[in-house]
C-alpha cells in the first residue's frame, strides 16, 4: 500500500455472487479510505486483477467455478509483490479457512456478518495485521509449532532473524509476546503506520505469510519478553 497520507487503500472484491459484489461496491462508495477498483468471479479473475490493477487488498470468497479460492491465494501470494488476501466463509467453515491461511491469506471475513466489520478487517489488514479467529488462530499455531519443533534446538540463532535490524526484532518481539500493532506502537513510541511497515519489512525477509507464522519464528528465536537479538 502507498505510504502517503490519504492515499486510498485499493481493494479488489472476488465472489461469484453479482449481488455480494454489489454490496461491497456500496458500502465502499460511502468511505473516503477505501477505492473499490476492480471486481471478479473466480480465482482467474483475482490473479489477472491483480496484475493489471496491483490492488492492496484482495476480498475473496473461497468456494467458486474454475478456480478455487485457496489455490488462487496461493498464486498470490507467490506474486511479487503480493496483494493481501481476505478470504470470505461461512461460520462453519473453518477447514478451509486455516487452509487459506496456509496458503497465505492475511485473514477472514464471515459473510453475512455486519458490514463495518468487512471494513475494519481491509483497514486492519492493509496496516500490516492479521485477523484470526481464536479457535482458527490455535490451530494455525498448533501447526505451526508442530513443523518448527524438531528443529527448534538447532534454531535457536536463526539466520534469517539476524537479517532482521534491530528494531524489526524488537517489532517481531512484540509480535511474539500476543500485542496488535497499536500495542507495538505504543510501547516503543512511534505510529501504527511505522508498525506496519516494520511488519511488511520482517515477512519479506522471513518470507513469511501471515502473523500467526511470526508468532512461531519470533517465540522460536527466543525475541518474546527479551531484549532484541543482535550480534553487537
């Protein structure tokens, strides 16, 4: 997303419901932050728009013709750069989502749930955060951790975090003891903005998806409740 002030966060919607289309297209025209610049049906359509239009967000739903959306945030999220995905379910709709979130979307929206609730998850994620669901979060973390604990001992000096400077260590710190950005922002006396783009900078060169992952690599180099790691 554009850094200047005011630049409008550009969000593409992918559903294959015209009248859910609709509804995003008028509850977006009612903000001033938020541009509405493009709108598909299948997961094709979300990858050729994000090439043509490089959205910032992408709202997509999971289950449509041609091409799913899982396997399309997948190819998303190996674009460079990538748009942020929010993928739309249903409430009992939890294997897919933490499918999705595997596959690198930054989080979910429930459909049907009111519509501030859309907006304030394309702001949360375009500054940088992740929206889990509790139960969904645990399971991702529950994954997670059960990938990264055989090597953990061997781990603990991970190189890619000492790439990280050190106040992207202290971020990521901060990240792995449980705070949202306006935590992190408060704690170290800068913006959420400055947050977020610290988060951007650690998940390019951690390559890693979504925060949910960050908690794993910061608690598994041992940044959680500790100075930063550095090599001075």
């Amino acid at each position: 997303m554009d850094d200047r002030p005011g630049t409008p966060i550009r969000l593409v919607v992918i559903d294959d419901h015209p009248l859910f289309r609709e509804g995003v297209a008028s509850l977006v025209s009612h903000t001033d932050d938020i541009d509405l610049v493009g709108q598909g049906a299948t997961g094709h359509d979300a990858i050729r728009l994000a090439r043509e239009l490089g959205p910032d967000i992408i709202l997509m739903d999971l289950h449509m013709p041609a091409l799913d959306g899982i396997t399309a945030t997948r190819s998303l999220t190996a674009e460079d750069p990538p748009a942020k995905v929010i993928v739309l379910t249903m409430l009992d709709d939890d294997e897919s989502v933490l499918a999705a979130i595997r596959a690198g979307a930054r989080g979910y929206v429930v459909k049907g749930a009111e519509r501030g609730s859309l907006l304030r998850a394309v702001r949360a994620v375009a500054r940088g955060e992740a929206l889990l669901g509790e139960a969904v979060a645990q399971r991702v973390l529950d994954h997670l951790a059960a990938d990264t604990a055989p090597r953990e001992a061997s781990d603990a000096r991970d190189p890619e975090i000492a790439r990280l400077t050190p106040r992207e260590q202290e971020v990521l710190g901060l990240i792995a003891s449980g705070l949202r950005n306006h935590d992190i922002a408060s704690r170290l006396f800068i913006s959420e903005r400055t947050v977020g783009n610290h988060i951007t900078s650690i998940f390019r060169k951690l390559q890693i998806a979504d925060r949910a992952q960050a908690v794993i690599r910061g608690r598994r180099a041992a940044l959680h409740g500790r100075a930063p790691l550095t090599d001075s």
